[in-house]
C-alpha cells in the first residue's frame, strides 16, 4: 500500500470534503491508479459514507465523443445525472496521460460535450448542490 495514496484519500475525504456518516459521494477519476481510488472508497466508507465510483479514461472518452448524437449524449449525461443528484459529496482526480487525447474531435462534438453533459451534471447540479474537491494527478507528460 502506498501511504501516500492513503494519506491523501484521508485529506480529501475528512478535511476538503467533510465527509460525514449517511453522505453519498460521488468519486469520478480520470485515468488515475486504482490504488489510490480503492483507498478514496476505504476512506468514504471509514467516514460513514457510500461511494459511487466513476472510473474514466480520456481515451474512452475521445471514443463516445467521436461521432455522439445528441441522444447519445443525453442518455449518458441523463445517467450521470440522476447518480449525482442523490450526492452529497464529489471528489475528482484526473491524470492527463496524452495531453492531446481530445485534439482532433470537432469543436461541435467538444460544443456538445460541453453543453450537455458537463453544463447539465458538473455546472447544472454538482457545483451548486454538493461539497466537491477536485484535483489533478501527476503524471510524467
């Protein structure tokens, strides 16, 4: 086990989040060591809390981008929604393993991405109506 993956799940679930006994917490990582999440989840539960983990990478995400239909993207964002709406608590980690991973999608599927996933669960409900911490993950690039 890695003390520092354990030391810094501890600081984000008791300190920048305040996780308390009953709270939902949503954890979404982005291409980030499963070590460090399983220690986010032992630290929600150490806490009282029930996580919901999301675990992403930038690549798979560059792959439901590419060529979404606007359906598409409502059926997704409408799923990530209705998990977000019963939390009380969201914590990110995002490492950036290919800085240009999302380069080549067109400004409209990036536009749509923006519009109605991102605006309708991070900027639409969770800034507004959880704790939230989010941060990056170091990476060698």
């Amino acid at each position: 086990m890695n003390s520092r993956y354990d030391a810094l799940a501890r600081l984000l679930v008791t300190y920048s989040t305040k996780v308390k006994v009953g709270d939902v917490v949503v954890i979404e990582c982005f291409d980030v060591e499963e070590e460090m999440v399983e220690r986010l989840v032992q630290h929600v539960r150490n806490a009282g809390g029930h996580p919901i983990v999301w675990l992403k990478s930038w690549r798979v995400l560059r792959a439901v981008l590419r060529d979404a239909s606007d359906k598409e993207i409502d059926i997704a964002s409408d799923a990530e929604l209705a998990q977000m709406k019963l939390a009380d608590v969201y914590i990110s980690l995002r490492a950036s393993l290919n800085k240009h991973e999302l380069a080549d999608l067109s400004p409209a599927s990036i536009g749509l991405f923006q519009r109605n996933w991102l605006g309708k669960v991070h900027y639409g409900e969770r800034v507004h109506n959880t704790r939230w911490c989010s941060g990056k993950w170091p990476t060698l690039i």
